[in-house]
C-alpha cells in the first residue's frame, strides 16, 4: 500500500541535526521553549545518546539552566510541544496539566468516512488481550479511568477523513484507543490498527513487508496542532502547521491539497479557541 517514492522509517531513527533543530522552533522565551516536533522523534531520552531524543537533543545544543517537560506526545505523534526553561515554570505546568488547565487541540487522518462531529464518552484501561503491555482499550472495571475525546470532521472524502480532536481528558493513547473503538482508526497506527502485532515487529525488525502491505503511511498520522496555556494564566496560545508527510498523504489520497487541509485546520482552531475564550 506504500507509495515507492514514499521515505520509509529506518529500523533505528536517524539522531537530530542540530540546525534542523532550530528550524522546530515555534517559541523560544525566558520561560519555555516551544517546538513542532517531527513524527519519527521520542521525547524522553533514550539508550542511542542524547541527540536521539527530543529532551536530550534540547539540551545539547539550548544549555538550559533547567529543561521540563510540560507533556509528552508520542515519538510517531507530530506537533506543538512545550518545555519549562525554569524549575518554577515546570512546576507550574505540572500543576496545571494535573488539573486539566491546559488546552490541546490535535488533528487526525482517519479511516473511513466520518460524517458528522461524535464525542467518545469511554473509559480506558490496559488491553489484556494484546501481545504488548503498553496498548490501551476501552474497557470498566477495576484499572479503567473516564476518557472523554471529541471527533469532528473537517474533510471527508476518498474514503478518509481530516478529523478535528477535542480531548476533554489525558489519558494514554486516548486518542487512539477511542479512534479504534469508534472503527475509524488512525491512519498508519501500529499499534491500534489492523493488527497490534505490527508494534512490535517495528521495534524489533524495523519496516517490514507486512507493514507496507497493511499501513498506507509510514507513522501514525496523528499532530498536535495547537496548545493553549490561557486557561492555566499563562498568555501563550502556541500553534504547529500541518505537516508535510500527513500533506503529502491527504494530497495523494484525499485529493485534499496542503492549502485546503491547513485551512480547515485553522478554522477549527479558531472555533474551539474562540469558545474556550
């Protein structure tokens, strides 16, 4: 299903250049450094050094007397990602991700035509039935925790659909884990798509034959496309453009070109940040 001029994932990603570093750059303050971090990049360090990771690259080639994580997305999620330059800003953010004081509006391709906005109002907790201890599922009882997230389509066509995600809650994977329990799966998960083992075949082989069979994009197409700090009292609204793989994708298979795409993105973001105002 793999485009052949499509760049396929090496089995170990590649370190970060520190002057494409700089080039992520969306904010850099007294107080926070904020960056668009690209699809293929963990966030925490790593066994491979510390230019294999976003915190370690950061450090590296910034110097900052202290670096904080505000959250983390996941090393195949792309986007708006915030880090404390101070030990008090950290701990503030801290805070306020513990109380739900920070807004976060992502983007997703799903698959499958999404015709009408739907709330996931489901619980999550750990898949007993999958061969990987990190896979969440939507299930009760004793483990589970309330999730609620949001889907609303912006694009829909070509058997796809540019999905708006409002996360009312934080929880791991939720994202993901409600898209599979919806039957509108992100585009080219790995671990939440048509088959979980592809995870794991990843981390230890690499792409393989069986993902470019099963998975029409190379990483999960899943972007953080704008944090708001305004309900936690900090005057930043922090804002990621569609990036150029998931573009390249919906161009080719949505006939949905990069333009019309960051447009409805960015009329989404307005709507929810003009409510949440």
């Amino acid at each position: 299903m793999i485009d052949a001029s499509e760049p396929l994932p090496p089995a170990t990603p590649p370190l970060v250049d520190p002057a494409e570093l700089r080039t992520w750059v969306l904010l850099d303050d007294e107080h926070l450094l904020v960056l668009d971090k690209p699809g293929w990049l963990v966030c925490h360090p790593s066994k491979h050094g510390p230019w294999s990771s976003l915190a370690g690259a950061v450090r590296e080639e910034f110097k900052p007397d202290a670096i904080r994580l505000a959250f983390r997305l996941d090393r195949e999620t792309s986007g708006v990602i915030v880090l404390a330059k101070t030990e008090a800003m950290g701990g503030r953010l801290g805070k306020a991700v513990l109380q739900h004081r920070i807004g976060k509006l992502y983007v997703a391709l799903l698959e499958g035509e999404l015709r009408e906005s739907i709330t996931v109002d489901q619980p999550l907790g750990p898949d007993p039935s999958a061969n990987v201890t990190v896979k969440s599922r939507v299930v009760a009882g004793a483990g589970s925790q309330a999730a609620t997230t949001v889907f609303h389509p912006l694009v829909t066509q070509g058997g796809f659909t540019l999905a708006g995600v409002e996360l009312l809650t934080g929880r791991k994977h939720q994202i993901r884990a409600h898209a599979e329990w919806l039957g509108r799966r992100v585009v080219g998960d790995k671990l939440y798509g048509p088959d979980s083992s592809l995870y794991l075949e990843f981390a230890t082989r690499g792409w393989t034959e069986r993902h470019s069979a099963l998975l029409p994009i190379t990483r999960q197409a899943l972007h953080c496309a704008a944090i708001d700090l305004r309900p936690a009292g900090l005057d930043y609204l922090l804002r990621a453009p569609w990036p150029q793989d998931l573009a390249r994708f919906a161009d080719r298979s949505m006939n949905l070109p990069a333009a019309e795409a960051q447009a409805a993105i960015d009329a989404f973001v307005a709507e929810k940040l003009a409510k949440a105002g």
